[in-house]
C-alpha cells in the first residue's frame, strides 16, 4: 500500500480505496433500465444515486486543487433532488466519469499535506463538534458515499439482484 504524506488520510484512503472496489461491485449486473426504475415513485433511481457518488469524488477532488469539473454537476451537486424531468446520463457514462476522477483523486490524496487538509472549508452543516476544513469534508463525503452504496445495495435486491459483493480486484489501484 502506499503512503500518503498526511498521517490523517490513513483512514480516509483505504475507505476510498474500498469504495472504488464497491462502486463496481454494487453496480454489476444493474442493466440501465433498471437503473432507472424507483420504488413507487418515492425511492431515487440508481442513476440519480451513482451520479451523487460520482458527484461526490469531483468535490473531493475540486478541493484538493483538481480543475475538472463533474460533467453533470448540475444534476448532481450538493446531493440536489431527483427531478423526473430532467435527463439524466445513463449509468454507463457515470461508470466512465468515476473511472477517470477517482484516479486522479486518490493520487492527490496521497500527496495531500496536513496544511491543506487543515485549511478552513464550510460545507454548510453547522455541527458544533466538527471543524470545517478539507479533512473533514472529504470525510463528509465518504459517509455519503457509504450512505449511497446501501441505497443502492438495497435496490439490488428489490430489483432482484443477489447483495453487493466483496470481491476485489487487484488491479484496481485507487
């Protein structure tokens, strides 16, 4: 494995890495008009859940000094709500975002130093026993990305599919 500058990322990576191997798993065998489908009409799609854990590794990214910018931040930012009447990318072109960002995020985060983790950043939150900075929101966002794999662990099995798998591929190295 390998180390990152910043001795406050060694928990934060491996979840990262580890929510690389869950975005495949958790999404093998979802067709796209399944990804579409919601649970009468008060559940999101899976489409909508992806594209906020793709979402997700942009903001991380973008606060680590990354410029790209999520393709489809306007559906998508700050976890905005589903809107039937938008189009939204199909499930293969968010597996192809997230395949581009997360590398670039997880090379970042192993260069990332304790200043700019420290650096002040509000995600809007307010919680009184946590500091807003970077550390903190990239934090944020891998609870959310925890949130959404169960989100969508759960439709798998409405939809019929076995429970997300474990299996990890040792080639995937962010």
């Amino acid at each position: 494995m390998e180390t990152a500058t910043s001795k406050q990322l060694n928990i934060i990576i491996p979840a990262y890495r580890m929510h690389s191997q869950s975005f495949r798993n958790v999404l093998n065998g979802i067709t796209e008009e399944a990804s579409l489908k919601r649970i009468d009409n008060k559940t999101n799609h899976v489409i909508w859940m992806t594209g906020n854990l793709v979402s997700c590794r942009y903001w991380v990214g973008n606060l680590l000094g990354i410029a790209d910018k999520d393709p489809y931040e306007d559906l998508f930012k700050e976890g905005r709500a589903l809107d039937e009447n938008l189009a939204y990318p199909t499930l293969e072109e968010l597996k192809r975002n997230f395949a581009v960002i997360s590398p670039r995020v997880y090379q970042k985060l192993l260069t990332a130093t304790d200043a700019e983790l420290d650096k002040a950043f509000s995600f809007g939150m307010i919680v009184p026993f946590i500091p807003e900075n970077v550390l903190n929101t990239i934090g944020m966002c891998i609870g959310r990305e925890d949130y959404l794999f169960g989100q969508i662990g759960l439709m798998r099995k409405l939809l019929g599919l076995k429970g997300i798998s474990y299996d990890i591929d040792e080639n995937l190295k962010y």
